[in-house]
C-alpha cells in the first residue's frame, strides 16, 4: 500500500502511560492515511495497521509524528520496504 510509519505521542491523562503509539501511511499517490485512534503498546498498534492494508514492512518507529519522505532518516528502521 505505501509507506508504514509507527510513531509514539506522548500521553495525557493521570490514566494513560507517558506515552502511545499511532500510525499512518503514505500511499502512492502521495494521499496519508492515519489512525483514528492511539494504542498503548506497539504490537496493539501494528495489528490495527494490518487490518488496514500493512502487510509487514517497513516498520519506521519515531517519537514524534511527521511526514514520511524518502530523504528523512528515520530514528529506527525495524524492517525492510513491503509493496
């Protein structure tokens, strides 16, 4: 489908951890697609991206959401383009 790119935003509330993680997805055509929503531990996170289209890679980690764009290194690289 594109580019996958899991980050984390840091937490608010006296309930949640200090921080959580989100996605989104840079088609193609250059549309972004997000969650909706924000999970608490990361393999939460990418199982809601694979009912969306992630089929296992690449699996980009940042601490803060941002663009995905080719010539940005990002903070980690967990696995290898998927198409």
């Amino acid at each position: 489908m594109g580019e996958w790119e899991f980050y984390r935003i840091p937490g608010c509330g006296a309930d949640e951890p200090p921080f959580l993680w989100t996605w989104q997805c840079r088609a193609p055509d250059g549309r972004v697609i997000a969650a909706p929503e924000t999970f608490r531990f990361l393999l939460d996170c990418v199982a809601h991206a694979r009912l969306n289209g992630y089929g296992g890679g690449p699996l980009l980690t940042r601490r803060e959401p941002g663009r995905i764009t080719p010539a940005r290194v990002p903070l980690r690289i967990v696995s290898a383009r998927a198409g």
